[in-house]
C-alpha cells in the first residue's frame, strides 16, 4: 500500500505476497517471530521490489513502545538476518539518499514523513504509549534539524488498529488527551464498563497539526488491521502466534 501525498519511494506492507507458510503464511516481514529466515529473506526482497527500494539492507531496531528517534547514517543500515540497528529505538530519520528507514508493526500506527523541498524523511512506530511520550514531536524535531520545515512535511498514517477495534482503559484516554487536548471525538465509551474505544490514528494526526504539519499534508489511510485479519496481521487478536508487517521510506 501507498499513500497519495509521499512523492518518495516507500510502502506498507500487507500479508499478501510472500512466501511464508503456517501462521507465518504470506508476506511475514518479523525475523524475530520464528519463521524461517530464508523466507523472511525473501519477503524483504518481494517487499522492497514492490516499493521500489533495494531492501537488502536498511536501518531498523529492536523497538520498545518508547519516544526515541534516531538520526540514521549510511552506516547504520543491516540486513534483516543481522542484529538491528539500534536496541530501543522506534523512530528513524535521514537525510541521506538510498538509505531505507523501516519499522514494524501489527496493530499500532505506522507513520512515514517527508519533506520533499528539503530531503528528509522519517519512519516511526507509533503505539499507544509511544504517542503518549510524544514520539511524534521528536520525530518531526529530529526531520527539523536536518533541515525540514513542518509546514512542508508530508505525513502518511498507515495501517492500524482503528476506534472500531481499539478497546482500552480510561487511563489511555487521559494519556492522550494530556498530549493532544480534550479530544471527545476521538474516543468513545465501549460497551463494556470501564472501557473505551479509541482513535489512535486521529490522536496521531490531531497532533501532528499542533507540531505545524498542515491538515492537507497528512494522509490517513484508514485501514483497520484488526478488522482485515485476512490483509494484516493483528497482535490483539492473534497474540504472539503471527508475523509482522513493515512499512519502509527512501529518498
């Protein structure tokens, strides 16, 4: 999948495609998840031809739900079947072209960005609680300081579990609308006591415009990964038994 505003080479990854067999079965991008590497291998490079990108190396970590972002060198970049780039970190940032950035998902919302006027990009994880550290501000600072403007960055907000699906806690709500601002319509009270059912995508975005992204340069893809079961894998449905999506950038 593509978004309509990127003008650079990127993708996101479904389940369709790949070579992978069992719970593993279709285009399973994870090397971590016990499938075999050979076929996670092969993934990577149908991946990759899809989205234009030679993916035989690119820079990813071992990402941990936190606000870290990290500037990305041509150095830092592996192969898949080499130790990731960096060990908790959920946020990546170039300026340097041929260098693809990739983080990996399976319910929480990936984000790619772009300023094309200045050559730099980023890719972030953004879960829940890394949204609530507010991993977006240190992603768009991170892009500033290699030269972006905000008002020229170009976000596409990915695949994800959507307020259809999401239940959570109300501690959740309160963290987001301790980033974001009152917020009522992005959540709503779940049929279950105590629950709620929230639009991480929408926090995503809302606050993304407060970071100086204008609301035109922001495409939401709105597809729920929970929902589409049989197009993305969905940990809250399927717990640990499954694989990964990946959603990659280049200049």
């Amino acid at each position: 999948m593509r978004s309509k505003l990127l003008t650079c080479r990127h993708g996101f990854s479904t389940r369709e495609g790949g070579v992978s067999q069992g719970i593993f079965a279709g285009l399973n991008l994870g090397a971590s998840r016990g499938d075999d590497m050979e076929n996670v291998k092969e993934n990577w490079r149908r991946f990759g031809a899809a989205a234009g990108i030679a993916a035989d190396r690119f820079v990813h970590g071992r990402q941990v739900h936190g606000a870290t972002v990290r500037i990305a060198r041509r150095g830092d970049a592996h192969a898949i079947d080499e130790p990731a780039s960096w060990d908790g970190a959920d946020g990546y940032v170039t300026a340097e072209t041929d260098l693809p950035l990739a983080v990996f998902t399976a319910d929480c919302t990936p984000l790619l960005m772009q300023d094309p006027a200045a050559g730099v990009i980023a890719a972030v994880h953004c879960g829940w609680r890394s949204t609530a550290a507010d991993i977006e501000k240190n992603a768009v600072q991170a892009m500033v300081s290699l030269g972006a403007d905000p008002g020229n960055i170009r976000a596409a907000i990915g695949p994800g579990i959507r307020r259809c699906c999401f239940q959570t806690g109300p501690e959740v709500v309160r963290a987001m609308e301790a980033l974001v601002g009152p917020c009522p319509e992005l959540w709503q009270e779940d049929e279950a006591p105590g629950k709620y059912r929230l639009d991480l995508p929408g926090v995503v975005k809302r606050r993304l415009v407060q970071l100086g992204l204008a609301e035109d340069n922001i495409d939401e893809l709105g597809v729920c990964t929970m929902c589409r079961q049989d197009l993305f894998w969905s940990h809250r449905a399927m717990g640990t038994a499954r694989g990964s999506q990946a959603n990659i950038i280049a200049l």
